[in-house]
C-alpha cells in the first residue's frame, strides 16, 4: 500500500457551508470511528479548517468545542490549540483556516458565533481525522 494522505486522513463536516448570521454549533465529530471487521480507529490528531466563501458584513468568531462523553461541551483548552482560531470579517472572502487540537477530546465541532450581521457570509468547517490506530483508513 502506498503511503497517501488518503490512507491517513478522514475528513468529517461540522459546520456545513450555509450563509449563516446566528450563532450555530457544529456537529460533533467522533475521534473513534468503527472501521473494517469491527475495529475500533482511535484518532490521535485532528485540524479545525474553516473554509469562507463571501462575507458580506458582521464578525464571526469561530470556536473549537470538545467533550468526552458529546453531552457537556466547552471551549479547547489554549494549551491544547495550534495556531489562532478564527474571527471572520468582509474581508476574509475565500479563506482558508486550519488550527490544530492536540488534546485528548474524543468529540470535537466548530462553534460560530457571528456578532453585527445583516446578510452575513458563507463559510463552512470540516474536521479532518489523522494518524488511525488501524491502518489503512476503512473508507465505508
């Protein structure tokens, strides 16, 4: 097998693109997903990559939520964030975000919270999934 991305990496929605002027959370996304022949892939790494089409106004702050048990949620520890979380504005048309998680959470969504909205803007947020304790990565 050669070794890809595709093989290493599962990208899960969150945030899905919409043109949003409320505040929205995301959906939780599991680090332990059910593979092939019933295995359990834990994984060890995640990135938030908030990806915005046009902001039209207002300022939209997003946030990485995590939680054990995908019932009680609060904000990523800054300890365990890389790089700086998002806080959108009309002139972060077409932009790419990408802020790492190296906590121990195992459910994980985006948070927005957008703040002086009239029309808002469109942006989503995926989850992408890295280093599986099973390889390759099941595609089901």
């Amino acid at each position: 097998m050669k070794r890809s991305v595709y093989n290493h990496v599962r990208a899960k929605a969150t945030l899905a693109i919409a043109a949003r002027t409320a505040a929205a959370n995301g959906t939780a996304v599991d680090r332990k997903l059910s593979g092939a022949s019933g295995t359990n892939e834990w994984y060890a790494s995640a990135m938030l990559v908030v990806h915005t089409g046009a902001i039209t106004d207002g300022t939209h702050a997003i946030t990485l939520e995590v939680s054990d048990d995908n019932s009680n949620w609060a904000a990523a520890a800054a300890g365990d964030v890389q790089g700086a979380l998002p806080s959108i504005g009309s002139s972060n048309d077409d932009a790419l975000y990408e802020v790492g998680y190296t906590g121990n959470a195992r459910y994980l969504r985006a948070v927005t919270t957008p703040s002086g909205t009239t029309t808002g803007g469109v942006y989503g947020a995926t989850i992408l999934l890295g280093f599986p304790t099973v390889l390759p990565v099941s595609r089901t």
